[in-house]
C-alpha cells in the first residue's frame, strides 16, 4: 500500500492487532472509540503502539530517560480526516489495510476457501484450510503478489486471470487460466443424480481472495441489516447470508429443545452455519423479517426455478447493473468483479456461458448475485402493475404473498415473461396457488416423544430395546419421506456418539446396526452422508476387535457400491468410512480391490479419501496409479489430479514420492513454493504445521 504513508501503516497495523476491537459492526474503524481509548491512556493499546519502533520514534520524547508520549499530536492525526481516507486511494485496497486481515475478515477467508468444496463430500483437504491457515494465504498474495500465478487488474487489484505459464490441459476449452473440474454427482429424494463439481484449487484461492478484496466496499453494505430488513436484500433468505457481512454459509436442520433434558444455547445451534457466531439471533431475525413481509396476506403464490444453476447464462452476471444493487461510488470495483465473474464462472466449466457448476460457494454466491438483480426487476414489475403483493425468495424458491387469486394470477404471467426474458423458466410441476400458510421444510422431531429415551441423557447404555426403537422412529421417518427429521436424529445421535454421551455396551447389536445402516443409504440415499458420519463415530469409539467387525461388513459391500453409485456422494462417504474404520493393510486391499474394479475410470475424490497417514503401502499403489494416467506434467496441476496428488503430498510420511510430483510443490533444491503449481497447497501446509 504504497500509497499510504508509512506512520498511518504502522498505526493501523497496530489497531488491528486488536482483530475487530477498534471496528464496526460493517468493519469499519470505530474513530470515536479510537480517540476515547487514546485520551484515557488506556495501557493495552498505549503499550501496543510503544512496541511499534516507527510510532516510539515518532511520537515519543525522552525526557531525563522517562519516556514522554506526545498524546495530543498523537490524538490530532486520528482526528484528522486524511487518517481514515488513505487507504482508499486504491480502490481494491480497502479491505486489506496493512494487507492484514481482521475479525470476521478471517473466518470469511476460511469460509470461502473451505466453501469450494461441496458440503456433500466427506473431508478432503480440511486438515490444512483453516482460518489461519487461509487468512494467512491472502495475506501472503496481498504482500507478495505471485507474477508468476495470477494477473491483476491495476485499477481495482482484482486478481484476473493465471498469467500465460500456467496453462491448461489440452483437453479443456477456454484458453490459459481455464482448468479441469472435478466432477460428481448427489442423490436426490427422487434418487435421480445431481450434477456437482469441485474447481481447481488456483479458481478458488482466486475468488476468495477477490471476493474480500471488494466485501467491504459493496457485499457488506447490501447484506448488512438495515439492507436486509429494508433495502436491495430484504427480499433474500438466502443461506450464504451471516452476521452483518457476507460470507456465510448456513444448511438449517432444526434440532428441538424437547430431546434434550440438559437443554442449553449450545443445542439451539443450527446445523451446517460456517463463518457467523449468532446463528440463534440470525435465524431470528430471518425469520421475522419473512413474517414481516407475508403480514397478514391470506393467499400464496410459490414457484421454483426450473433446473436454476443449469440454465444461468454466465453473461447475465456481467449484466447486472452495478448501481441497482449498490451506491455509486462502488460502482468501479464491483462492475469489474461482475465481468471477471462471468469468465471466472466459464473457466471452472470447460468455458460454458449456459450453466455454472453446482458445489462451490462461489456458485452460489453468483447465482444469489444474478437473484438479487432479478428481485430489484420483480419490485418493479409489482409496483408498475400497482399490485398490493410482497414476496420473499429462498435462493430461487419464492413465495409471493396477496390480498387475492386475481393479483398473484396476473402476476404470475408477467413473472413468467421476466424470467423469459433471461432464458429462465419456473417449474410448472411445483407452481402451487393457494389460501392459508406456507408448509415449513424442517424436523418435527416432537412427534417422536419416545425417542428422548436415546437422546435424553448423557449417559445412555445403549440396549436392545433402545435399538428397536431406533429401527423403528428411522423407517417410520424414512416411510414419511421426513427428510430433515431423519438427517436430525442421525446427527443427534452421532453427536452424542462422539461425547460419549451414548455408549454400545452389547457387542451384539453392532453388526445388525450397521448393517441397518447400510441398508438404509440404499433405502434412502439422499441421508447417505449423515448414515456414514454416524458410522464414522460408531467405530472411532469401538475397540480393535470391533471395528475389524465393521470393516468386514462394510468391505462385502464394495462391487455394489461401485457398480451402482459410481462418482457419487455415497460412493465417497462410503470409501471415507471404510478407510477410517481399516487399518493400513486392510486400506491397501481396499486400494487394491478397486483399482481392478475400475481400470482407468477412476474417482479422484475417491483416491484422495482412501489417501491416509501411516498408510504407506496403499499410498505407494495409489501413487503408481496416478503417475501412470498422467501425460503431461506441465498441465498437471490444472487438472482433475490436482486433488489426489495434493493430498498424496499432505500423508506422504515415510514414502518416497516421485519427483515429478515433488516438483509440483517446492522447488528442486526445497528453496521455494512452486506457486504456479501446487504451491499453495505446500503454503497452506506449512501455516497449518505452524
């Protein structure tokens, strides 16, 4: 920040030594309290700024060796109104003073790092995206930018693209900073499978760094609460929206008071938020703004957008205007970030403009941006036609509220023209029209009274009759197609597995358990991924001899996963469990049952999840695999393998890599990150080990 003076640096660098202390709700400086703290003398900030050598020597005088603070001076320049409008001489800059990051500036880092990986999948690099570990990967491109990785953008310092070394596998269109996605599929309640992906680890270390570099100047503004109760977002209920900021995620499993007789704030906490520490208070205020806005209107319109991520054309996004969302002296940041939002959208798709890919966080927050442009356009239509309509929106489910059938009718068909208009269509399967209250998606875990007999306690000896009736409430919620009830007992009682607050005393009931368990992702395997944390927990917490016992069950059921959830979500969680639940050698012949079952057409996120320390034998099978489907080592890391070769570098302990995969992440003589490769992983890996 060159243009900054180099006092006014030092000085807030030392402010946000005190993370959020000296800043506002939104995340700007709290002047007022500043100079307050100041003018008392307050020791903690007064010993911080003495440490700093370039503040002692500029504000302190020693006099007979006492060291004298000249405060008023000190005082005057955190006064001065220059003070507080340096750092925006670039327009890019204003979030990264000092290039540090402060308070929930370092949890949105780690939520939008953590948030291209689908929530879906069981994890895969966790142990090296942190908070730290990723706020301190911005910080590091903030202070060294890496010209050897990405252009930037000299008006706003927005990362653009990879610069013209980093090129991308040949069998991917869209020129040099496109890049293979990694490709799976979730299971839906109808069974039918939902196309999802994961983008390469460069894309996503891209956006989120551009993503905070313009969160304070636009993002916080529309999604802070006087904006979402009045302005641009009081339309939204979108789950990517937290405190007063942006960047969080929430995927909302009501867990009802009624199963626990301990009851505290702690069990109120919604299940799935990531990056906001209010969830209680945000789920109220949601909720409320929502009731404010249906108001006492009898009669209900709801649509869904047909197949919505599947049918954005990614030029909408370069379309939105600018200043129908935010105020005009933001306009230059956020209309750049728009247009580099459609290309950034094409590369991590094979250059597609029809579709962006489902999983990432960056997805969503694109889908929510077009969302909020089309609310604006929808307010408009509403008003021009002077009906008496309000309407909320759940990402692109909406629930239109009137006075009568007539208005929400004649609304009906104008929505339909809008939505024409950008190549959109509602779900004509799921138009409902109707008089009375909306049906609420969430667990109804009180219908289940008996079920508190499991739940209730917090040292529960598991029985066989504690067992039938857990047989019992899961077919029956299953049978009724209760989705959020089922995933909440599941994660109730894998919950309380892992605080040993439930205990399987009976060695008896543990193979009809899991077998049960297994069965039922089958039955039902839209609740296949809280099925396998639950297992996941049933064998952290059982003896050598016991989780043998598990392994083995799982293991038969090999050749039917694989033949019939192939590149699935199932088929991960499932190798996640087994690996977890093996040892190394029993890892190793899982590696090596299904490396011959499927040849060449290989899971990658399969490989990485069957990747584990002190697992030697089937890391070194695993390792041969890849070097032997890989043609080209200078694409490489823009490619599917970046995963598994990654995560091949993370547990490789003992085994001697390759070194053309050593190559991807240090340089040959280990003097520096390869960071137009897989440098970032070895830079994140070392943040985590710090």
């Amino acid at each position: 920040m060159s243009a900054v003076p180099y006092i006014i640096e030092n000085l807030k660098g030392v402010l946000n030594q005190f993370g959020s202390k000296y800043r506002t709700d939104i995340g700007d400086w709290d002047r007022d309290k500043i100079i307050n703290h100041l003018e008392l003398y307050t020791p903690e900030l007064i010993t911080k700024l003495l440490q700093n050598s370039e503040i002692y020597d500029k504000f302190v005088n020693k006099v007979d060796e006492v060291d004298i603070l000249k405060l008023n001076e000190l005082v005057e320049l955190f006064k001065n109104d220059n003070f507080w409008e340096a750092s925006d001489d670039i327009p890019g800059n204003i979030i990264f003073d000092n290039t540090l990051l402060f308070g929930h500036e370092i949890d949105d880092a780690y939520v939008l790092l953590n948030g291209m990986f689908a929530t879906q999948l069981p994890p895969l690099l966790n142990q090296i995206i942190s908070a730290e570990s990723s706020s301190a990967l911005i910080e590091e491109l903030a202070q060294y930018p890496k010209e050897n990785l990405f252009k930037i953008d000299p008006k706003t310092n927005l990362l653009t693209r990879f610069v013209k070394g980093v090129k991308s596998p040949e069998n991917i269109f869209g020129g040099n900073w496109a890049t293979e996605e990694i490709t799976f599929y979730t299971l839906k309640i109808d069974e039918s499978w939902r196309p999802m992906a994961i983008p390469n680890i460069k894309h996503g270390v891209m956006f989120a760094y551009n993503n905070l570099l313009v969160a304070k100047s636009t993002f916080n503004q529309m999604y802070d609460k006087e904006n979402r109760l009045q302005g641009v977002t009081k339309h939204s209920e979108s789950p990517i929206i937290g405190r007063d900021g942006f960047f969080s995620r929430m995927l909302y499993e009501e867990i009802e008071p009624l199963l626990f007789d301990d009851i505290d704030e702690g069990h109120m906490d919604s299940v799935g938020f990531i990056g906001y520490n209010n969830q209680n208070k945000f789920f109220k205020e949601s909720k409320l703004q929502r009731y404010r806005i249906e108001a006492t209107y009898p009669y209900i319109l709801h649509l869904d957008i047909s197949k919505y991520f599947e049918n954005i054309y990614t030029h909408l996004l370069a379309q939105i205007k600018p200043q129908t969302l935010i105020s005009q002296k933001n306009i230059i940041v956020f209309s750049t970030y728009l247009k580099w939002l459609d290309e950034y959208n094409q590369k991590i798709n094979n250059n597609h403009t029809k579709s962006i890919i489902q999983g990432p966080i960056s997805s969503k927050i694109s889908a929510e941006l077009l969302q909020l442009s089309l609310d604006q356009k929808l307010e408009k239509a509403i008003s021009e036609l002077k009906l008496d309509v309000s309407f909320t929106r759940y990402v692109d489910d909406y629930r239109f509220f009137g006075r009568n059938i007539k208005d929400l009718e004649l609304l009906k068909n104008t929505l339909i023209k809008i939505f024409r208009q950008h190549e959109l269509s509602f779900n004509e399967s799921k138009i409902q029209l109707y008089k009375g209250f909306e049906q609420q998606k969430q667990a109804h875990l009180d219908h289940y009274p008996r079920l508190i007999r499991i739940t209730g306690g917090k040292n529960i000896q598991l029985t066989f009759d504690d067992y039938l009736l857990f047989r019992e409430i899961l077919s029956q919620a299953i049978r009724e197609q209760d989705v959020p009830t089922t995933k909440s007992i599941l994660t109730i009682l894998a919950k309380k597995i892992k605080n040993k607050q439930i205990k399987i005393k009976d060695s008896s009931l543990i193979t009809s358990l899991i077998e049960f368990l297994i069965k039922t992702t089958y039955v039902c395997p839209i609740i296949n991924m809280q099925i396998y944390k639950l297992m996941n927990e049933i064998c952290n917490v059982l003896s050598s001899k016991y989780r043998n016992k598990v392994w083995n069950i799982l293991f038969r059921e090999i050749e039917l996963v694989v033949a019939n959830y192939s590149d699935t979500d199932l088929e991960s969680w499932y190798f996640y469990t087994l690996a977890n639940c093996g040892t190394a050698h029993e890892t190793y012949k899982v590696v090596n049952k299904y490396l011959k079952s499927v040849g060449e057409n290989s899971s990658v996120i399969v490989l990485s999840v069957l990747l584990k320390n002190k697992s030697s034998q089937a890391n070194r099978k695993i390792q041969d695999y890849i070097v032997k489907q890989i043609n080209n080592w200078q694409t490489v890391s823009q490619s599917k393998w970046w995963l598994p070769l990654s995560k091949l570098w993370l547990v490789k302990g003992n085994l001697d890599l390759n070194k053309k995969i050593k190559s991807l992440f240090i340089s040959n003589n280990r003097s520096s990150l390869q960071w137009d490769k897989l440098g970032i992983i070895e830079y994140l890996r070392q943040k985590s080990v710090n």
